[in-house]
C-alpha cells in the first residue's frame, strides 16, 4: 500500500506539473501575442526608463538640500569645501601610508627579532596615533592598512575629479547665494516632475494599446474558432461559460499584459534606480539592508501559488454566475409564467455566494502580498536607518568589526540613502497588487486559448468537391447519429429525395427528425457506435464531408419553429447573410412572406428595431421575417422545420398558396404536423425511434399505414 501511495503521489505531481507547464506556455503564447505591437512596447520601455531615471534624481536632490542649502551655502562654496576636505584626507592617509611603510623597513633590518603581534583587530586610521597602532600590529595587518589608504585615495581623488568637471558648469550656471540655489533644485525637481509625469502618460498608453490590442485579437480568434464549433459543443459549454471566456477572460490577460508590461517593468525600473543611487553611496550599507530579501521572496512565490489557485477558482464560480445570469435574463417570460422568482433568485444568490468566497479569498491573499511588501519596505528601511546612524553619529567606517564605508559618512550623505532606500519601498508597495493580476491572467489564458486551440468536429475537407448547379437530389445512406455513445437517435436512416421534389417527416416528438435535418447542412456529422458505419448524405451524389462548408450551406436556405432574429432592424434581418442590401429585393421578400403589410404599420417600416430576439413582434410575424430571409436567399434546397407553427390560419392560407410557388422545382424537406402543410409536399415520410418506418404519398399511407391514419386522426381532433 505504501509503495501504491507512493505511485499515485508521483502520478499526480508528475500531471501537476504537466498542467504548470501548459499553464505558461499558454502565457507565452499571450505575450508572442503582443510582438506584433513591438514599437509601443519598445516606447513604453523607454518610456518606463526615464520614468525611473528622474525618479532617482528627484530623489538624488536630498543631498544638495542638506549638504548645500540647510547649511546655507551656495554650490561654489560647497565645491570648493568639498575640495579641500578631499585634500586633507589625502593627506592624512599619505601621512599614515609613509608611516606604516617606515615600520615596514624598520622590521626587515631587524629580522632576528620576531616582533610581529598576533592580534588583527581593524580600527580606523587616524595618522596622529600611529605609532601605537603600528607597535601592535601584525606586518599583514600593517600591508592591509597600506592598500585600504592606497584605496581611500583613489576614492577622493576621482570625487575630485568628479567636482573639477562639474566646477566650470557650476561656475557658469549656479546661482550664488543659498536662497537662489534652493529656488534652482525646487525649479528643476519641479521640471522633472513634470517631464516624468509626460513619460508616465507615454508609457501607460503605449501598455494600454498593447493590451487592448492583443485583447481584441484573441476575441477575434476565439470568435472566429466558437462559430466553427459542432451546434452541440455549444450546448455543451453553456452560452454564459462561452460569452465569459470571450469576453471576461480575454479582459484578465489585457489586465495581466498591461501589468506586466506596465507596472512590473516600471516600478522594478524605479527600484534598480534607487538601489543603484543608494549602492552608489554606500553599497556595503545597501547589502546589510537586504539581508531581509530572501524571506520575504520566499513569501511572496508562495503567496503567488496560493492566488493562482484562488483565481482559477473564482473564474470558474464567474462563469456558473454568468450562465445563471443569462438563462434567467433570456427565459424571463417563462421564469414570470411559472411564478418561478423565488427558486431563480435562491440559486442566483447561492452561486453569488460562492463567487463572494472566492473573491474574498483573492483579497485576502493580496492583503497578505501587501502587507507582505510593506513590512519589506519597512524593515529595509529601519535596517538603513539603524545601521546609517550608527556610522554616522560614531564617525566611523566599522560596524561589527566589518568595514561599511570607505570614509565616515556625512549627514548629506546618510539622508540621500534614506531617500533613495524610501524610493525603493514606494515600488514595493505599487507591486503589491501585481502579482494577482498576473496570476489571473496566467489562469484567464488557460481557460482562453483551449477555446483557440480547439479542433471543431465540423471541418472542411483537404480536397474539397464541388456541388454542381440546379436541382439537387438529396440521400440519406444509412444515417446514424448518437449525442452521446450508446445512445443511438437515428439508426440506418436510408431515402432518397429527388431533385426538385418536397418531402414532409412526420413523428412523434423525439424521433429524430430535427436530429436528420441538421445533418444536410452538417451542423453535425453523422456518428454511429464503435463498429457500426456511420452513413453518408448526399447532395448531387457528392457526401457532404466532401464539400466546403460555406459553398454547402449556401446552397442550403434554413426556417425553424424558434426563430432566429437578431436585435436589428427589420431590412436587417430579411437580408442577413446578403452581401449586399438591396430594398427592392427586400421588399418583394417580404410581400412573398406576407410580411409588408404589418411592416409599413410600424413606425419605421423596414427600419424598424425589432429587440432582442424580435421581442416587439409577434411569433407569426418573427415566423414571416424568417420565411422572407429564406425566400431572399432563393436556395436550390428548403429545409422547413415547422415553419409555419405560429401563424394564424389567415396567414397561413396566404403563406401556402406562396410556398406552393416557391419550392417548385426547389428540393425541400419538411417537418410539420399540419395537415395542411402536407398537401404542398410531393411525398411523406414516417419516423419512429430513429428509423423509417414507412414512406410514400398522403393517399398512399392512408391507404397502408395505420401509424399515419393515427397521426391523421390525433391532429384532426386537435384542431376541431
């Protein structure tokens, strides 16, 4: 049991981290995405650039603050103080340099005495107290403190340098009294805040373009791939689920890439900038100050983890959200007939419920990330600050018996630290939020490209064949089809309908008649159970897998009992599908379908808003647009799936009398239990649970068929 457990254990870290991997490439793929909008990338870093660059030197101005202005000093004078302290060091540490070298020979002459001491304790060096440090220490010792002088030198030396390049500059351009010079650094930290802000603004443009962008190519893709989809994968994946990925999810990885992109170039930009000012003062001081790093690090990828899970949670809860949302919102009438608002708004609130949870569980582990960072910030601040004042306000170069300063530091200097080490935390902060963003889009992307990826069942042809022109016979070859294995709806469906000829199917509900239908137009592919065949249909003897898709169902003019409107106007709806609007074919459509009369009663005539799903119209008149889009189309095949169901016996008369016209010499398929519909149609054919049962005339199956005289006889009775 112990080593099955052990198995299992493997199995399931091994398809863990399977699932991690596909999880980034998919994020990959997102960011190749945004390649194609390489200059506004390449902008924004710029952008982000100096963005972080004035932000240090705003930060950098403490120093001539407090060094220059609070000491009431104008910048020549400051040069010229500089200058001189730099040469006394110098001469101080040459002075201590000469005596510790005259120790050093005075030791090798007299080499029978060993005199060395064993202690190597570092103090600071200061020349008037040198003969007593030389007495005790080591010739080691004494080498070490040579080459640290030798070094200090080099250090006031190129700051001299430094100050003598920056000397005529000041010379020509700095004010001369104190209060001038403080006007000066407030006029430039202004200018610079100013020409930061500009970048800022270039940056958070040239990322939201970028976002925006790749967010509108992937909906145009993920689109593109849901209309190719088999209808019943649809039906699968729920409309709110498909509408949420299209639309929410796509938004979480533009969110994910403008972070990304925005914030976590930028505000790192900013912190490399700080950390580099404040190395560039005392970079042994910065590296004490980030001892705290690797645990808070630590912290945060584990609080990284942690969200992603959360997030993918939250999205799923989201989607169960928004299909509740939809179904209840497009079935309202029948959520108000069945006085059903009490159970519909308990299951909303239960799945809101469980969307709050997990969106309280984000919070509160972006309240941890926050706080996390915050006390980063902090603590590297106190550490500074601690460490800083213990140097300065001992004036020495040591803390711990370790060197953290070449020379002791200044109070100008210890105060620019502090500023750019605040500098630094303020970033910190601002990225406390970015790591939830981006693990939301890490888990929007594995929900969003499955969907770009996916395969439809439905797929052209490699060698597509052509359909010929003209009336077109259609056979059904032994036909099956199950929505699910083992559930056969049509079993070895076999008839032929001859070009230009009508055919009704008639059954009982749920024999399989809208199942066969579809399949002309291969809204679904045939599909039988392991080892049997699954059939073909044909159109003009050539198998349907075998044509284009497009040039099938152009072919192909479609009318069903749920009528299909879209939120448009009426001229709109008639010529959908048309790649031109032509009004007066429009027109004549609509007279064909009986509609026009009831059209020009409107306010706008053919411009007329018909609302989602022709809500402000009738059944019959949303029945009539439907048979006018078919009629505009003038297909060579007529599918008519109870077309005629919500018409009034009025219009219907008128209807008949313009299909008996229209499907003359057209191949038409029917389903319908109106009697009066079977009087247009050239022949019958009956289903039950999946198959023919029996096929032929109206007077041929009274005459044999006593399924047929029953059906007769229900719907007679139906409409006495």
């Amino acid at each position: 049991m112990y080593c099955f457990g052990n198995c299992t254990d493997a199995i399931a870290w091994k398809l863990e981290r399977e699932k991690e991997l596909e999880v980034m490439k998919n994020l990959g793929r997102a960011l190749r995405m945004t390649l194609r909008y390489k200059w506004s990338l390449i902008g924004s870093f710029v952008c982000s650039v100096m963005v972080a660059v004035l932000w240090s030197l705003n930060l950098g101005a403490v120093y001539p603050f407090v060094e220059v202005v609070l000491k009431s000093k104008s910048l020549h004078e400051w040069v010229i103080e500089q200058d001189e302290t730099s040469a006394n060091l110098i001469a101080q540490k040459q002075t201590a340099i000469e005596a510790f070298e005259a120790e050093l020979e005075k030791r090798d002459g007299n080499r029978d005495t060993d005199t060395d001491a064993s202690t190597d304790t570092a103090t600071d060096t200061h020349p008037a107290n040198v003969s007593p440090e030389i007495a005790s220490a080591s010739s080691t010792l004494i080498r070490n403190k040579i080459n640290a002088a030798r070094y200090d030198i080099e250090i006031q030396q190129a700051q001299s340098a430094g100050r003598a390049k920056l000397a005529p500059y000041i010379a020509k351009y700095a004010p001369q009294s104190p209060f001038a010079t403080l006007a000066m650094l407030m006029g430039l930290m202004f200018l610079g805040t100013v020409a930061r802000g500009l970048f800022l603004m270039g940056s958070m443009v040239s990322v939201a373009r970028v976002g925006q962008r790749t967010m509108l190519d992937m909906q145009n893709d993920v689109f593109q791939n849901v209309l190719d989809m088999e209808a019943s994968e649809l039906g699968v994946k729920g409309t709110g689920d498909l509408i949420g990925r299209i639309r929410g999810e796509t938004g979480a990885i533009a969110q994910a890439i403008m972070t990304l992109f925005g914030k976590t170039v930028r505000e790192p930009l900013k912190m490399i900038a700080c950390l580099s000012g404040a190395a560039w003062v005392n970079w042994r001081l910065l590296l004490f100050s980030m001892l705290i790093c690797p645990i808070a690090g630590f912290l945060m990828i584990k609080l990284a983890q942690v969200t992603k899970r959360a997030n993918k949670r939250a999205m799923e809860e989201s989607a169960r959200l928004l299909n509740r949302l939809y179904q209840a919102m497009t079935y309202m009438r029948v959520v108000k007939a069945f006085t059903n608002e009490d159970n519909e708004r308990s299951r909303f609130k239960v799945v809101a419920q469980d969307v709050y949870k997990k969106s309280m569980r984000i919070s509160i582990f972006g309240a941890l990330s926050r706080i996390n960072n915050e006390l980063l910030g902090v603590t590297m601040i106190t550490v500074s600050v601690l460490a800083g004042g213990y140097l300065v306000l001992n004036s020495t170069c040591y803390m711990f018996g370790i060197r953290m300063c070449t020379a002791p530091m200044s109070f100008g200097a210890l105060m620019m630290f502090f500023g750019f080490m605040i500098g630094v935390a303020d970033p910190l902060r601002k990225l406390a939020d970015v790591y939830n963003m981006i693990q939301g889009g890490v888990v929007a992307a594995d929900r969003v490209f499955p969907l770009m990826d996916q395969i439809p069942a439905v797929r052209n042809p490699v060698n597509p064949k052509p359909i010929s022109a003209g009336e077109l016979e259609i056979e059904f070859d032994n036909v099956r089809f199950e929505y699910e294995p083992g559930n056969q709806i049509l079993n070895g469906i076999s008839a032929t309908i001859p070009a230009g000829t009508s055919l009704a199917i008639v059954g009982h509900n749920g024999c399989g008649k809208s199942t066969l239908i579809n399949l002309i137009p291969r809204f679904f592919d045939t599909k039988g159970s392991p080892g049997c065949p699954n059939g073909a249909i044909k159109i003009g003897g050539v198998d349907v897998r075998d044509v284009e898709i497009k040039q099938l169902r152009q072919k192909i003019g479609y009318v069903t009992q749920q009528t299909m409107l879209f939120n448009d106007s009426i001229a709109e709806n008639i010529a959908y599908g048309q790649t031109e609007l032509d009004m007066s074919q429009v027109r004549s459509a609509a007279m064909k379908a009986h509609a026009h009369d009831f059209i020009m009663d409107l306010e706008d005539g053919y411009e007329s808003m018909i609302g989602e799903h022709g809500s402000r119209l009738s059944g019959g008149q949303r029945q009539r647009l439907s048979l006018a889009r078919a009629i505009l189309k003038d297909p060579e095949i007529l599918i008519l799936d109870e077309a005629t169901s919500q018409i009034d016996p009025e219009s219907e008369k008128l209807i008949h009398e313009t299909m008996a016209e229209f499907i003359k010499g057209r191949t038409t398929v029917v389903i319908t239990h109106r009697l009066s519909t079977l009087d247009l149609v050239d022949r019958i054919m009956m289903m039950k649970a999946g198959k023919v049962v029996d096929c032929g005339t109206h007077e041929q199956l009274l005459g044999r068929s006593s399924e047929y005289r029953r059906l007769r006889n229900l719907h007679m009775e139906e409409v006495a």
